[in-house]
C-alpha cells in the first residue's frame, strides 16, 4: 500500500487486449473537437483517447479487426493511424 511519499502509476486498458497496464506503456491515439484523429506521443492532448499497447502486434490487429479504436473514440480512424501505430512498436 502506497504511503503519502509515493505515486501511483496511472493505469488505463488497452483496446486490443482488455488489460490494465501502466500508461507509459501504451500508445493513445486522440480525437479532438474538430474530428481529427492521430496518435498522440504526449499522452497530454485534449480529446477523447483510446489506448493501445506499444510493442504488441496481436494488439493492434485485434483492436483493427474488432474496429475497437474507432467505438472508442466514436469515430473513423484512417488506415494511416494502423500503419503508424505498427511502426511504433
């Protein structure tokens, strides 16, 4: 149990996978008000984010094939966006 000296790692669920995982560890891609979809390297960007894990091929095919990014953030996501997400890992 973490003390008042420690933080705790935040922890968010990718969409490819369904595990919590520490944030660090997992790329977000971001739609912002204007629609736009890309991946965000920051993890800061205002919008509504979907989370995938970084260096997990079966991931980023499960979430393609089950369009899990695009129900997340309510939105199409460009082939572009997969292609990228691939070269990340």
């Amino acid at each position: 149990m973490p003390n008042g000296n420690e933080k705790s790692l935040p922890l968010r669920k990718c969409v490819g996978c369904a595990q919590m995982m520490p944030k660090e560890s997992l790329v977000r891609v971001v739609k912002n008000k204007e629609g736009e979809v890309f991946i965000d390297r920051s993890g800061k960007a205002n919008g509504r984010g979907a989370y995938i894990c970084k260096c997990s091929a079966d991931c980023i095919k499960a979430a393609r094939k089950g369009r899990r990014i695009e129900k997340t953030l309510k939105a199409p996501v460009p082939e572009e966006i997969y292609q990228e997400l691939e070269k990340v890992q």
